[in-house]
C-alpha cells in the first residue's frame, strides 16, 4: 500500500481493504466485477533479508495475462526492483500460449506508462 501513497493511483485505501482484495486474489476466486483469476506462476514478490522490496500480482481478464499490481517498496525505488519484477514476469510467461499480455495504466499515471514503454508495451485501443 505505501508504494501507491503519493501516486496518481492512490485513492485513500486502507489497509485493511487492500488485504481483504489481495486475500480474495490469492483465493482463486475470481474478481465479481472484472472475472479476474489469479495467474500465481506468474506473480513474483522480491525479498531480501525479509524484507519486501516490490512484487507484482498478475490476473487473467478476458483469457489474457493482466499485470493487475506491480510495486516497489518507497524506500527502493529507482534501483531497478520493479524492472526485475516484471522480467521475471514475462519469462514466464513466454513459456505460455498467450497473444499479448496488458497492463492498464491511469493516464495521469506517466511513470508508469513510461516505465511499461521501457520495457517494450504498447499504448492499445481502450478496453472495458
């Protein structure tokens, strides 16, 4: 949660709401208003000393990967750590039978839409 305090995709959630949604995610239930289902061979959390250094949560929408959450903890930011997240999220899925992965990004949310450009995403028609 503190890595989206002071983000444009911050919109004041608590902690005890973002557990309850990442409770329901790793469930396997599927999200009852997108029909999101957790894809966790393809979820990554990047620790060290036991500490959290960034993560990413990756669902299936509409039979393909959606990188729902990728974060970098506030202290390790700019070393790279969602960049590592994200490679070995798409190595994995490599291995997989899927045409495109998505990643819906905010259009007031420029750093992330810079850094998904990095790393070779395409702006796409609007999806609902």
């Amino acid at each position: 949660l503190e890595a989206y305090r002071g983000t444009p995709d911050y919109e004041g959630e608590t902690v005890e709401g973002t557990i309850a949604l990442l409770r329901q995610t790793l469930s396997g239930d599927p999200n009852p208003l997108t029909g999101e289902r957790y894809l966790p061979d393809c979820s990554f959390v990047l620790e060290r000393d036991g500490v959290v250094l960034g993560g990413s949560i990756l669902t299936l929408w509409k039979d393909a990967p959606l990188i729902s959450t990728i974060f970098t903890h506030p202290e390790y930011k700019g070393q790279g750590i969602a960049g590592q997240v994200l490679s070995a999220c798409m190595t994995v899925l490599k291995g997989c039978a899927y045409d495109a992965v998505f990643a819906f990004i905010t259009q007031e949310n420029t750093a992330s839409g810079q850094f998904f450009t990095r790393f070779g995403f395409e702006d796409a028609p609007r999806q609902t």
